[in-house]
C-alpha cells in the first residue's frame, strides 16, 4: 500500500509485522476501506517490538499499533474500529455499522473472535512451538473443532456473520481458520472441517479469500509463518 492521503487528513502509519495475524486483520481492514497507509515493518524474530523507538509507540511491546499525528492506538481490533470511525465512506458504514444494535452485533463477534482463536491453539499451539519449543497437539482437534459450530450458528444461512454485509468481525472472526489451515496438513484440514459447522465455515472463507486484497494482505505472511512454524516440528 501507498503512503499518504488525497483528503487532508493525517496518514495512517502502520507498525506492524506481515507474519502477525492481529496485523493482517488490521491491514485487511485497511484494504476493505480503501485507506492508503505508510507502512512501518517490525520484524518480531529480530526483537524489534522490544526496542525504545517502538515502545514509545506501544508501551505493550506487541503489533500492530498505528500512528495518526501524535496520536498512537494498539490492540487489533480497537485499531479496526478506530479506522472505520475516522472515515465517512460508504465502506466504512458497511464495515463497522453506526446504529447501535447493529454495532453491538459486530462488537459482540469483535470479542467471539478472540474464543475463536483460543480454540484453535489448543491444536496448533503457534506461540508455543515457535518461540516456546512446544508441540502441536492433534489430540486436541475436537476441542479446535468447536470454533466451526460456534462460527456457523452465527452465520446460519447468511453470507457473513452479522448477516448480508461484510464487517470487520467477519475479518477477525476468519483470520483464525486461515493459520489453521496454513499450519496443518490436508489430512488435517479435512478431518477438522468434517466437524459439524465445517462445511458452513470452509463456504464463508472462500467468500472471504475471493476478496480482490485477500492475497495481497494475507498469502505472503501465513506461508511465512508457516514456513517458521513447519521448521520447528519433530
């Protein structure tokens, strides 16, 4: 993405590590807002989100955060509102609704997303065996599998979580099924999503990779993370 913006405002600059999956969530919701940003790389496996010039920006030490001016904001998903409540676009409105009901919806999902992920570590166990020298834990896919149904009963017949439109819950709620299938093998892939909800969760996320940013967002950063976490296995 281009830096700087034709409206006048303040540009968006972005801390942030490609391999991170809280990153891409943000610059996935920068893609579905249209929103041109100046990108600032912190490279986690050199230690960089632990040194002064980026604590200064995040005390927490952690990615991504964002700079807008003077004012600087972490955590993921506070990051994806605060960009949909900065702009008065159309995708905007779509992405993080105004009225508060539906907005409450879109929180609601903003939070399950966090179980989502939750659940899914249980098997892959990502921060363990790369920084941790831990396993995955394939005896655990059942409780993974959890997440499907939780996912599909919100989605029932609809296309996207909340309903017919697309919001940033339907981008973090989504981002955990996509490590996971860049962490395991097919055999696993296709063992996990004959758990009830699968085949609903499989038909929403290639609705949510058919997106014309998805690759550009997200194919570079999961085969990384990949490529680091398959290295680390007995």
């Amino acid at each position: 993405m281009g830096s700087g913006s034709s409206s006048g405002r303040q540009e968006v600059e972005l801390y942030w590590d490609y391999r991170s999956p809280p990153a891409r969530c943000v610059h996935m919701t920068l893609a579905a807002l249209g929103e041109k940003f100046t990108p600032k790389p912190v490279d986690l496996f050199k230690g960089e989100h632990k040194k002064p010039e980026y604590l200064a920006i995040n005390p927490a030490g952690k990615v991504p955060a964002i700079k807008v001016g003077n004012f600087c904001l972490n955590e993921s998903k506070a990051i994806a509102c605060y960009l949909c409540n900065r702009s008065n676009t159309a995708a905007a409105k779509k992405l993080y609704p105004k009225g508060a009901q539906q907005r409450a919806e879109v929180d609601r999902l903003l939070l399950l997303s966090g179980d989502v992920m939750d659940l899914i570590q249980k098997q892959i166990a990502m921060f363990t065996v790369i920084f941790g020298g831990g396993q995955p834990k394939p005896e655990n896919m059942d409780e993974a599998a959890k997440s499907l149904k939780m996912v599909a009963d919100y989605l029932e017949n609809n296309n996207w979580v909340t309903g017919s439109t697309m919001t940033i819950a339907d981008i973090f709620c989504s981002n955990p099924f996509f490590l996971y299938d860049s962490l395991t093998t097919d055999e696993q892939q296709k063992e996990f999503y004959s758990h009830e909800g699968g085949s609903t969760v499989k038909a929403w996320m290639k609705r949510i990779r058919g997106l014309p940013y998805f690759d550009d967002v997200n194919e570079k950063g999961l085969e990384a993370i990949a490529s680091v976490y398959k290295t680390k296995l007995n």
